[in-house]
C-alpha cells in the first residue's frame, strides 16, 4: 500500500456510497468500512483502498472485561489483515460496559461506571488492543446523548486524557464534537480547543441538525458552517485524511465532495 503523503479524501461505507465507489463513480482516495460490512467491502472492491473504522459495533472499551469478549482481538485482527487499513479507528468507549444502538444512538445495557473507573478501564484496554493490532490504533470522539452510554467520554477534558495517558492519536469527528459541545454547553472552539489537536490522524464530516430542540448527529448534507469549521480545523491540526459520513442523496454528495477537495488541497 502506498503511504499517505498529502490530505487524503475518502468516504463511508453505505447504501449510497458503496455502488458508486464499484463502479468508479467517485473520485475518492480511500472507502471506510467498518463490522459486518467490512466482508462484503472487500470482495466488492478489489484493489481500493480502504480504511478500518470500528471493527466491531455495540461493544465498548469501557468494559472491564471488553477484550475478552466475542473473540474480540481475533476478528479485529482478521479485518485488518482482510483490508490492509493503514490504521484502525474505534470509539473511545461508553459509559457502560454493555451497550446497543437503539434509534440514532447507543444506549446502555448496564450500569453505569464511575469516571475514575472507567478511565482507568478505558486506558488499559486501549493499551492492551493497541499492542495486539499491527496498525496504529486512533480513538474517535463521541457525540453526547441522553441514554447513560455518553456519560464522562464526551468532556474534552477526558477525552485529552486518555489520549495522552495512552500515547494514542485521535480520529476527530466534528459533529459529534459539535453536538457534545452543545449537550455540554459550550462554543464548540471551545470544546476543540480543549482537545489535543496535535494527535488528529483523521477527520470526518457530517452534518448535525437540530432535533427536538438539540443538536443531534444525523448524517445531514454539510452546510456553510460545517466547511468554515473544517477548514479552521486544518489550521490547527494535520490530518492524513478526511472522511465524509454521508448516504442521502447522489448529487448533494458530488457536491460535498468538490468542496471538500477544495479544502484538503490547500491544506
């Protein structure tokens, strides 16, 4: 695989995307998928490259016992040997050792943990995984919501200690830290400038909208501010890549992507 030597532009995996990208549709530099969809990605696009997000869904690194679970480092393992991803990204972890998505997000299963445990938790198992993987591991931000499974991984100040307790770089999601911002009450420059931007490896877009009075991360077409703030973002940090969260309508896409490019290239 080639190395990343400029701002890469690449895209999820989804209903939309996926036909698109087979057919060579779209100018991107990477596809990222993620569990179940990963196996059908890779016998569907031979030779693309792609990129490993979440291996496995509804599972949390807050678990105490999180890697002992469903074979865990095994499957990891195998999809990342299956896609050959540069690195692999996964959720920085929730509230709870048990979650399920339910709706637009997860939520918990069982109790919920303690901050210090659950920073104590998240911290080893993400030491414990990174050492397992031949990748390097980054961790996402969450987007905070109601349901007991965003507690505590949503407040910058924790997030930055993770990543600096464990040596590990981010994936940073600007709607989810537009919607934590808000559910936290704070400018979302604010919450950014919280986090260790130093250690962003990749970022990815999407567009927020409000919901029942509240931002909330539907995977919307990006607007004017959601552009503004990526490109205040490439400013500050330097990414490898860039990824766009997106499966609503064709043309919208080829929209966003255009513009996107625009961004990344003079970054």
């Amino acid at each position: 695989m080639k190395p990343i030597t400029a701002i890469a532009l690449g895209i999820s995996d989804g209903q939309l995307t996926r036909p698109l990208v087979q057919a060579g549709g779209l100018a991107v530099d990477f596809f990222e998928t993620s569990g179940p969809l990963m196996e059908s990605a890779v016998r569907a696009l031979p030779g693309r490259r792609l990129f490993l997000h979440n291996a496995v869904w509804d599972w949390s690194l807050g678990g105490a016992g999180a890697l002992q679970e469903r074979n865990i480092i095994h499957q990891t393992l195998e999809a990342i040997a299956r896609t050959r991803t540069p690195w692999l990204s996964v959720h920085l972890g929730f509230s709870a050792a048990q979650v399920s998505h339910k709706g637009d997000h997860m939520h918990s299963l069982s109790a919920p943990i303690s901050e210090d445990a659950l920073f104590r938790t998240i911290c080893a198992n993400v030491r414990t995984l990174a050492a397992a993987i031949p990748v390097p591991l980054i961790l996402e931000n969450l987007n905070y919501c109601p349901g007991g499974a965003y507690e505590h991984v949503c407040v910058p100040e924790f997030i930055a200690s993770v990543l600096e307790d464990t040596g590990t770089n981010m994936l940073l999601d600007l709607a989810h830290a537009l919607v934590s911002a808000e559910w936290l009450g704070m400018r979302v420059g604010a919450y950014l400038a919280r986090l260790p931007l130093h250690r962003v490896v990749e970022v990815h877009v999407s567009g927020p909208r409000v919901h029942n009075g509240m931002l909330n991360d539907t995977h919307e077409s990006l607007l004017e501010e959601h552009y503004m703030l990526l490109d205040e973002v490439l400013r500050k940090a330097s990414p490898q890549a860039v990824a766009i969260e997106y499966q609503r309508d064709e043309g919208a896409l080829r929209e966003q992507l255009t513009r996107l490019r625009e961004i990344v290239h003079r970054r």
